[in-house]
C-alpha cells in the first residue's frame, strides 16, 4: 500500500508549512489534489493519514481530496480531451499518440490552521 508511504510525505510537508513563530499549532485541513493516474485510493490515503497524524499538530485534521482528471493532447490532430476509461486514444481521429497534459499530480495545495 504505497499510500501510507505518501500520507508520511504529506505530514513532512505540512508540518515544515507550520510558521516557526506559532507555539501549539494544530492543523484543521489539509487539502490536496490528486491525478487520477497516481492510482491513490481515497480512502486508504485518509486512513493512513489518520495514523501517521497521531500526536503531531495534523492529528484530527481532515484530508481533502480533489481529484483531477485525465487530460490529454492528441498529437495527430491537436484535439485535447479529458479521458475517462481505459481507452487511449484519441476521441476525434482515433490516434494513439496522445501527451497527457494532467491526472498525474499530488499536490498539497493548501493547509488550514486552527484558530485559537
């Protein structure tokens, strides 16, 4: 399950996203956007995320998670179109060269803190 290899990652980077000058701070989101190529699994990536947050600031703090589509660009004909099945290829001249221009990101968009 690589996702609790990624939810590590994504508390190393909220954590060093946490101004040094706050004391006690506690995260309340942390919002992300994932391709639907990187293949994550929502709610594993919540769960785990769940239980590497024990006893850090990001404890309790909700995972949002945007996902974003595929989107690639025909090379043949220039048509650009979001695909949404296993089929890749383009839909208007039925070309197999296409370069994905999106569905590959994790990103850490945002994080949320806490007010106290």
């Amino acid at each position: 399950m690589h996702e609790m290899g990624i939810a590590m990652q994504i508390v190393d980077i909220a954590r060093s996203a946490i101004p040094k000058n706050i004391s006690a701070p506690r995260v309340e989101s942390v919002n992300l956007k994932v391709g639907k190529l990187t293949a994550i699994v929502p709610e594993s990536l919540r769960f785990c995320f769940t239980v590497v947050t024990k006893d850090t600031p990001l404890e309790g703090a909700r995972l949002n998670i945007e996902e974003l589509p595929v989107v690639a660009l025909c090379e043949e004909c220039r048509e650009q179109s979001t695909i949404d099945n296993a089929d890749f290829s383009c839909r208007k001249c039925k070309s197999g060269k296409l370069k994905i221009l999106s569905g590959r990101e994790l990103t850490v968009s945002s994080i949320e803190l806490a007010e106290d």
